[in-house]
C-alpha cells in the first residue's frame, strides 16, 4: 500500500529534484502517521520543501479556477455574438450595402409561374408548339419590348440604358471539339446495302454539287452583278464540274468492301476541305465552292456524316449560310445517313447564326419527335411495328414517340445540345423558354457556361422581362445545391453574373403586390409552395449572393490597398501629390460599393414601374371585356330596333349607358312603352311565322330549317319567299289537273252501262288534287 502512494505521488509531480524530495517526504509522512501514530505521538519538524508544495498547489489552484471562468466567460460571450449574427442577418446586410437584399430576406414568397418543378418534356412542348407565325413577329415584339423599356428608363432619368448582347460564338468552341473528336472514329455509320442505294447515295451527291455550285454564283452575283462568268459560261467553274462528271465521277467504292481504307479517304476528304476552308475569300467563293466538289466527286468511297458536319460548320461560320443550308438539305431530304451528336449541334449552330427561328424550331421537331419526319434516326409506321415484334420491342427500350402514325426514335438529349438549343433562344429571344431550360440543366447537375448564364441574365435585365426573371430565380431555387456551386463552388461564375442575378432578386421582389401574402396563405394549391422551405432557400440564395458580393468587394478593396500602398512608397512623387492620390484612390473603393447598391435600386425602380403600367394595361383590357359583357347582357333586354352603335361606344360612360339602357326595362318611362309596342310588334311576326310554316309542306319547312341564324330564328323575308314559291308550284299543279279532268273518258260508256252492283269500279273524278304533309313549327 506505501509503495502505491508513493507510485501515485511521483505521477502526479514533475521529476525535479524539489518534487521528487517532496513525493518521498509525502510517502515517508504516510509510513509516520501508520507506524508512529500509537507508539511515537511526537509531531515531525515542516520543511522547506513542505512549504513549498503547498504554495505551490494553491497557486497553481488559483490559476486553473481562474482560468476556468475566463473560459467560460469567453465561451458564452462567443455564444452571444454567434445568436446575434443568425438572428441579424438583414442588419448585416443593411450595414454591408445590402438593402435590397435585407428587403428580400424579409419579403413574403413572391408568386411563382409554375407549381412544380420543370421535366424535360415539359419544356421542349413548350418550345415545339408555338405557331411559326408567332415566331416570325418575335424580332419585331422583342425590339418593340426594348424601346418600351428604355422608354422607362428614359421617363425615370436614369442614366443606365443598355443594350441586348449580340450573337456570339460562346457555345460554337465545344461544337469544334465534338466535330474534331469524330476524326478516327469508327461511328456508327449507315452504309448502303445494295446497288440501288448506291445509286441513290451517286444521285445525292450530284444533287449537292450542284446546289452548292448555284448557289455560290449567285452570291458572287448579288455581290458583285456581272463581275464573273455565267453560270452556263464555257469559263465558269460550274462547267468544269459538268466536264469532271461526263468523264464518269462519281465512282465510289462500297464502303463496306475496306472499312480501314473507307475511314482514312473520308478523313482525308475533311483535311482537304478544312484547308480550303481556311483559305476562303468570298469573292472567290464559286472557285472554292468547286474545289469542294471536286474533292467530292473524286473521292474513293461516298461521303460520310463526318464530312457533312465538317461543311455545315465550315460554312456557317464563314457566313456562307446559303451554301450551308444546301448541306442541311441535302441531309434532312435526300440522305439516309445516320446522325450524331455533331450533327445535331451543327444544325442548330447553322440555323442560330442564320436567324431562321423557324427552321431552329424545325431541328427541334425533328429531334424530339414532335415531327413524324424524324431526325434520321429511325422511323416506322405504326402498323408496321405491329406486325414486328422486334420492331415492339424496339419501340419499348428506346426513347421512342408516337406522332401522326409513326413510330420515331428521339435524339438524346446530352449537355452540349442543352447548351445549344439555349444559346439559340436567347439570341432570339426567347428568354422564358431559355429560362426554363436552364431549370432543367440546374436539375440534370450539368454545369453551363459562364457566357450563357450573362447572356441570360443580361437579356432578361435589357428587356425588364419580369416572367423571365421569375423563372431564373424558381430555376436556382429548385436547384439551390446547384445554385450554391455557381455562386461559391470551386468553379463559380464571374462577379458581373453575381450582380446580374442580385438585379434579378430585386426585380423578382418588386413585382410582388402588397398584401399578396396572406393571399398566398389562404390558397390550397400554393400552400407548400409559400411554406418555410421555399422561404429558407430565398434566404440561402440570398446570403450566397450577399457573401460572393462581399468576398468580391473585399478583393477589390485589397487591391486597392496595395496599390495605394504602392503610390505612397514611391518617393519619385512629392509627399502631397501621393497623399492625395491615395485619397483618390480610397474614396472611389470606398465609392463603388455604394454605386452598386444606387444601380441596384434604380433596376428595382425601373422594374416596378413597368410591371405596374404592364398590370394597368391588363387591368383596362379586363374592365374593358367587362363593360362588353355588361353591355351586351343589357342589350338583350331592349328590342332589337332600339338597339344602336352608342350603346357599345367605349368612349360614352358605362354608367349613362347603363341608365338609358335601364329606361326600358322601368314602367311609366317614354321608353318602356315604346320597347312595349316593340315587343308586341315581335310577337305579331312571330304568330304569323308560326303561321305560315305551318301551312307549308314537311318538305319547304327543312329547308326553311337550314336557314335559321345563330339564335334559331328564320327572317320573315325567306319565310314570305318559301311560300310564295309553294303558292307557285301548287298553282301549276292545279293547272295540270284541270287540263287532264277535260278530256273525254274512253271508258266513261263502259261504266255507265255496268249493273249497280259493280258501280264500285266507277273511277271517281279528282275534284282537288291531295294536301301534302305539314310541319308544325
């Protein structure tokens, strides 16, 4: 037992030469108290040592309970200032220049356009169904849209007037790649199987190099009328590809017979193409245009869809979109060649920088399935796949669609055709279906392009589309894990589409009615929609927006520092002149964050103010159908005679029609007698309508039948006409009946001479000829 205490004495000490003396005497002090105590009652002499020990256990006694209540003190005062920041968080953004995001962060849910969240199919229906004349008048309704907006602007005297973003190129880089990748490939080709489709395949390609050849002498023409050869000119290249084909080309291969060889010629046929691309001039075009078709017509095997994609891409961004839609048509109406994903981008790419939003649509259709002609995957008709059952369950495993009796194969649906498809509607400016999207990228977790998402925003800001701008932010929201890596990921977008998207908050929040709230709240269907929820991914959107802002402002104000770091330690300049640029400089860092939140605030301005002139003009259209309604209601209650153009005249107020309408309706009035006799007049000519088709044949009455108006009424003059008509016809019928009762009876003896008896065989003389049938009517 002595040896534990001692063991536990020297663990708690230190091993210096003190502590060590000390845990010995404490050990012996033990062994004392247990022998000594009965035998030697004496008290032991205090040490040094023992002095010692125990101060030093009341100092360090002292420090730890000490120490222990400054930590605690420390730990509630972080506690205090951790629930103050959670609990102060529009404060926090009123003192960082953030009111306006304060002001959202305490706004009710604003409404939202659609109650769930967006399918693919959802989106590419709303894309597919809008009229192609709808399409056309878009560019004019857009540029209508931007003068309305800057009109805004202007009437506000705000200085920020921007414009729309012109067509770029963001997504063309990664259509390059994907052409480019198909170089080696083996892709999964379609390649004829018989004679005929060779001779198919010939024909084709002949077609093109004609089309190509027309249409670039007819470019060179607009440009430049009478400057080059004619098309039918000895001189022309035209003539030459005459020349080349009598000599036999085309004469191709079966691609089948060398698949090695096959892909090494048509790669060798891009290359080729490619450097006279490089080298386009576009007054020479038609002597190009020939080069290309000759490498065409002389290759070994026919081209592939590597080749066509390579031209589509070529020629449209030369700009050459006459010679690049001959390629598109020589695929979508004359080749059987199966498409891939370059193809599809090169399509939508040629009709973008072409501006045909119809044909854009068109690609689309044809994509998706919402054209029974199909993009050129697979196409059978329906009774076809019945009576197939591989071809059943084809139609089972693939993403097939059913339109106007055909079984058509979808093209997938991949980043790069998203990507696409939504830098074709912003350029024409289709925001709300770019818009939507963009929810549906959000959702399949790809990341888009930073240009895109500017474009996007920018347009949406330019136009004061406030649909639009609702559906971006329902887009982040749904997708607020997505939404947080674009604003705070490792890869995030640019401080220009953070403040583009923060000017979107503000106009997402100015366009929420006053009250709208609990009108939200009492709703059934929108319930889940206003719920904390929905409520805390505003907020985390909101902060994320907030936090990129500060991080950037934070930056710049660094960079800043540094360079007024710079101005002071350089001596070169008098002290005066650096002093007062570091003011300079300082003041306008200082300066820039105030500027953004004073633009901020001008957008949300500018954006309230056309939502409500945009509700007034709904609401007057409204009001206005409504008095038409109220009008027309009223007007069922005067006689048709008194019923007069003012009655409908905008112009004359509801109320004064009201009450003359009224004046008819009320007894004792001039205008109740006169509506009186009215009516009494109405009814006479109906008793007499009633009348005189009953006294015509079942037949004249369904004729009579056909011709009645909307309100099931026939007018008295066709009435009077049938029956003068029938008056005529019985008036002949009568006619012919007495001409026949004059002549002589040649039997007439016979029968008088008959006995009584058999008197029954005497004919009796038609005195009237049978009354037809009546109708009642």
């Amino acid at each position: 037992m002595l040896g534990l205490w001692s063991m536990a004495a020297q663990l708690r000490a230190c091993h210096c030469r003190a502590c060590l003396r000390a845990t010995r005497t404490a050990a012996r002090q033990v062994t004392t108290s247990a022998t000594g105590t009965a035998s030697n009652p004496r008290r032991r002499k205090v040490l040094a040592s023992d002095v010692f020990t125990a101060c030093y256990s009341a100092i360090m006694a002292t420090a730890a309970v000490i120490d222990a209540g400054r930590k605690d003190r420390r730990r509630r005062e972080l506690d205090r200032k951790i629930a103050e920041a959670k609990s102060r968080l529009a404060c926090l953004l009123e003192e960082s220049a953030g009111r306006d995001l304060a002001k959202l962060t305490e706004s009710p849910y604003p409404d939202v356009p659609y109650s769930r969240p967006l399918e693919k199919a959802d989106v590419l229906n709303d894309i597919c169904k809008l009229d192609a004349d709808f399409l056309r008048d878009l560019q004019q309704k857009r540029k209508d849209r931007l003068i309305a907006a800057q009109h805004v602007r202007t009437m506000l005297g705000l200085s920020w007037n921007p414009t729309l973003p012109e067509t770029r190129k963001t997504t063309l880089a990664k259509c390059e790649e994907v052409v480019m990748a198909e170089k080696g490939r083996n892709l999964d080709r379609r390649e004829p199987q018989t004679e005929t489709h060779m001779a198919k395949i010939t024909d084709m390609v002949t077609d093109l190099v004609d089309r190509l050849m027309a249409e670039a002498w007819w470019s060179s023409e607009i440009e430049a009328p009478g400057s080059h050869p004619a098309l039918n000119s000895p001189d022309s290249a035209s003539t030459m590809i005459r020349m080349l084909r009598s000599d036999g080309y085309p004469s191709y291969a079966h691609p089948d017979l060398d698949p090695a060889a096959t892909i090494e010629q048509r790669e060798r046929l891009n290359d080729v193409n490619v450097s006279i691309l490089s080298d386009w001039v576009p007054p020479l075009r038609e002597r190009y245009a020939a080069k290309i078709c000759y490498n065409f017509l002389v290759c070994g095997v026919p081209p592939g869809i590597q080749n066509y994609n390579m031209l589509i891409l070529g020629f449209s961004l030369l700009g050459e979109h006459n010679l690049s839609q001959a390629v598109v048509d020589s695929f979508l109406y004359l080749s059987h060649m199966k498409p891939s994903e370059a193809t599809y981008l090169c399509l939508l790419h040629h009709y973008r920088l072409k501006g045909d939003i119809v044909g854009f649509q068109g690609v689309i259709k044809r994509m998706f399935g919402y054209d029974p002609r199909g993009i050129g995957l697979m196409r059978r008709t329906a009774d076809y796949v019945e009576r197939r059952p591989e071809l059943q369950a084809w139609a089972a495993t693939q993403d097939v669609a059913v339109v106007s009796g055909h079984y058509v194969q979808r093209a997938p649906f991949t980043h790069n055709v998203a990507e696409a498809m939504m830098e074709g509607l912003i350029d024409f400016g289709m925001l709300r279906e770019g818009a939507k999207l963009l929810a549906v990228c959000l959702r399949e977790q790809w990341t888009i392009s930073k240009d895109l998402l500017w474009r996007l925003f920018h347009s949406c800001l330019t136009l004061l589309d406030t649909t639009a701008a609702k559906l971006v932010v329902r887009a982040l929201l749904d997708n607020i894990d997505q939404a947080s890596l674009l604003l705070l990921g490792p890869d995030p977008v640019g401080p220009g589409s953070v403040r583009q998207l923060r000017h979107l908050l503000n106009i997402w929040q100015a366009t929420v009615l006053p009250g709208n709230e609990s009108t939200q709240e009492q709703g059934p269907q929108v319930g889940n929609l206003t719920g904390e929820v929905e409520k805390a991914k505003l907020n985390h959107l909101a902060a994320a927006v907030w936090i990129r802002e500060a991080w950037h402002h934070t930056s710049m104000m660094c960079w800043w520092l540094r360079r007024a770091e710079r101005k002071l330690s350089d001596h070169s300049v008098p002290l005066l002149e650096r002093l007062d640029m570091v003011l300079s400089v300082l003041n306008f860092a200082a300066e820039r964050p105030r500027l953004e939140l004073e633009k901020s605030e001008h957008i949300q301005r500018v954006a309230k103010m056309d939502w409500l002139m945009a509700q007034t003009v709904s609401m007057d259209f409204h009001i206005r159908s409504a008095e038409t309604v109220i009008c027309k209601a009223l007007a069922k209650q005067m006689p048709r005679q008194l019923q007069t153009r003012s009655h409908f005249k905008s112009t004359i107020p509801l109320e004064q029609r009201i009450s003359r309408a009224l004046l008819y309706t009320t007894p004792g009035t001039v205008e109740y007698h006169v509506a009186t006799l009215f009516n009494l007049s109405n009814e006479l000519e109906l008793q007499i309508k009633r009348a005189l088709i009953n006294a015509l044949p079942k037949t004249y009455a369904q004729g009579l039948q056909q011709t009645q108006n909307d309100s099931g009424d026939v007018s008295f003059g066709r009435i009077v006409a049938y029956f003068k008509h029938y008056l005529a016809g019985l008036k002949d019928l009568q006619t012919k009946e007495a001409e026949t009762a004059s002549r002589p009876d040649p039997f007439a003896r016979l029968f008088e001479a008959l006995p009584k008896p058999i008197s029954f065989w005497k004919r009796k003389a038609a005195s009237a000829a049978p009354s037809p049938g009546h109708i009642g009517w």
